[in-house]
C-alpha cells in the first residue's frame, strides 16, 4: 500500500523503550513513575530521561516520595499502572516507534485478551456505516478476536457495541484513565471495562485536548494485528491511525463506500493507494483470520504448537475436549462450562494450530 498517510511526528516524537524499564520494578518506583506523569511528565520526555539516566531514582527525584497516594489515586479509579517489564505489557506494542513508557489500564490483563483487530472511523458518520460497524463488531469479536478502537462517537462507539455482543473489545483513550470523553460513552465504557479492557497513556484527571486523539492512534494500532476503517472523510482521525498502522508495518482495510458518499472520501482513498478491500463483515473476519494463520506474524506470547495438542490444559484443554464432529461456538460453550466469547477466543487459537477447524460457522476437530 502507498503510504500516503503519514503522521505528524509533532504528536509523537521518536523513542524506545529505556533498558531501565526493560527490568522489574518496584511498587515504589511504579508510584514514583505514575506521580512524575501526574505532575506532567509525557511519554516522549520520560523515556528521553530514562535513557539518559543510570538509576530510575535519577529521574524520579523527589516524585518517588509520592508514590503510595498516586497507586491509592489509581486504585480509586479501578485501574493499575503497567511498565515494559510486565508481563502484560503486550510486546507488539512495546516494538513501535514512541512505544509509551507507562501504560494506564482497567479492567482484564491486556496479554489474556487477544489476538486484537482494531475498527476506527469518522465521528460524524452515516447511519449506514455505524450499522456496518456494528455489525463487524460483532463478528470479529464472535470469531474470537478481541476488538480495540477509540470510543469515540460514530464508527468507534458501534464497534465497541457491536463487540459487547459476542465478546470483548478494547477502548484507547485519549484522556486519563478516570476522565470519560465523551461522557455521554460512560455506561458504554463502564461495560467494557468488565470483560475487556480500557486503555491510555495519560495520567488520571487529564481532559480532552486535540492532541492527545492522534497521540493515541498509535497505541490503537500498535495493539493490533490489522486495522479496519469503515468510514473516514478526508480530514478524519482515522487516516492518521492508518499512517502509524503502515508505520507498524500492520494490514490496513476500508470498507466500501458510495461514490458520492462525502463522508467516505478518505477511505477511498486508502482504497486507490492499496488497502485491503472488504465487501463484508464474513469475508473481513476471513481475511484477518487468514493473516493470524501466516507464521510470519508473531503476535505476542507465542502460540501452541500444533503437534501438542495432548499437552493442552486449563481452558484450551476443555474447550478442546468439548469439540465434537460438528458442533457450534454456543455447543462447545455448553460442553466445556465456559463463556461463549472465551470459547470463541480458545477456538481461535486452537484453529491457528490445526487442532480444530470451522466452516460456516460449525466446528470441529482437524
């Protein structure tokens, strides 16, 4: 794909990850961290000065003395601070340009729901597409994939309902962890949050500023294998996500629009410079489905090996075991006494491994 979209490096900079934080920290120092970016420290200057720095308490100074009311702080608002060294940071996010130094998360561990496929598009967008995006949702998250976008208004919101339906989904935001934007998404957020995860690089009590939108677009597509874009105008947010997606060297889709749809612009532009075509919400589960079967993706932990299926155990080896000849998502939910998404989700991994295998949505054991 041309990549004619390319962010402003003004809403990022470039970085890497410090080596300070590539070791464990303590509860200490995690505070520390959490109080320097309270204080205003972004992502670009905390890393510069890690890197920089020989100890974590160089940088740290006098914030380290604040670090047990800023976790009480994040325990109040349900959430944690994450740093690289966790075992939930997600490694495909740690490998961007300008990765983010301190992850703010509530709600599941970002490494036990996955594999991601992120769904973003225009705020103002037709009734048609926030149909559409509802619907593809749904799909990708009944198919097991866990689906990231930015809970915005439009095209965001649907695909986090859409999601909510059959499985789990992911909110980025572009505020502190605690401050809900828009506020009228609260409830939404609020059932996100429960069985998926919301995410943000900014610290708790941080409003909306224009910035901080195209900021987070990276971290929407770093977190994900593939980018969908339903609907964008040529001005929209979206093509931004789709400059840091190509960056990050992920698969960006568009959707198909009318030709004389002023509010579909951008994507067909993103169409004529290459992007992947979808027609429909079956054949863009396949397609990004198929991308989870090439082995030159490594996404996250790595997945099991197909010739260890008698090694399986926990969830995988009951959902395995609950696999019949030819048997429904809701079926293996029924036999194996877990969750539907969940299932959804362990069959997708099985799937990647020729242990089971699907058509037309029934299952079975390969």
């Amino acid at each position: 794909m041309t990549r004619r979209w390319v962010p402003d490096p003004g809403w990022t900079g470039h970085w890497e990850l410090p080596s300070l934080l590539r070791h464990p920290v303590t509860n200490q120092q995690r505070g520390g961290l959490v109080a320097l970016s309270c204080a205003g420290m972004g992502p670009k200057r905390l890393a510069t000065s890690l890197a920089n720095a020989e100890r974590l308490e160089d940088v740290l100074g006098e914030f380290v003395a604040r670090w047990q009311s800023s976790l009480r702080r994040l325990d109040r608002a349900g959430a944690r601070a994450v740093v690289p060294s966790d075992a939930e940071y997600p490694d495909e996010l740690a490998a961007i340009d300008a990765p983010p130094p301190l992850l703010f998360v509530r709600g599941q561990r970002l490494d036990e729901i996955r594999p991601r496929v992120a769904i973003v598009g225009a705020r103002a967008c037709t009734t048609g597409a926030a149909r559409f995006a509802e619907r593809l949702g749904a799909s990708f998250a009944g198919a097991g994939f866990v689906v990231v976008s930015g809970l915005a208004r439009g095209i965001d919101a649907a695909a986090h309902t859409g999601a909510l339906q059959t499985g789990r989904t992911v909110a980025v935001l572009g505020t502190g962890i605690d401050v809900c934007y828009p506020a009228e998404h609260a409830s939404l957020a609020e059932r996100i949050a429960s069985d998926g995860a919301i995410v943000t690089e900014f610290p708790p009590g941080v409003g909306p500023r224009a910035w901080h939108f195209p900021s987070r677009n990276r971290i929407i597509s770093g977190l994900s294998m593939a980018l969908v874009i339903v609907e964008a105008g040529t001005n929209s947010g979206a093509l931004i996500t789709a400059g840091f997606a190509l960056d990050q060297g992920r698969e960006v889709f568009a959707c198909t629009t009318g030709p004389e749809n002023p509010a579909g612009a951008g994507v067909r532009e993103l169409l004529k410079d290459g992007a992947g075509l979808i027609v429909d919400a079956e054949q863009a589960v396949e397609v990004v489905m198929s991308l989870l079967a090439d082995q030159d993706f490594v996404f996250g932990t790595p997945a099991l090996s197909r010739d260890r299926a008698i090694d399986l155990d926990g969830e995988l080896r009951r959902i395995y075991d609950a696999v019949t000849e030819d048997c429904s998502v809701d079926e293996v939910a029924a036999n194996a006494g877990i969750a539907s998404a969940r299932v959804a989700s362990g069959l997708a991994e099985l799937e990647l491994e020729s242990l089971v295998a699907s058509s037309n949505g029934r299952w079975r054991r390969s």
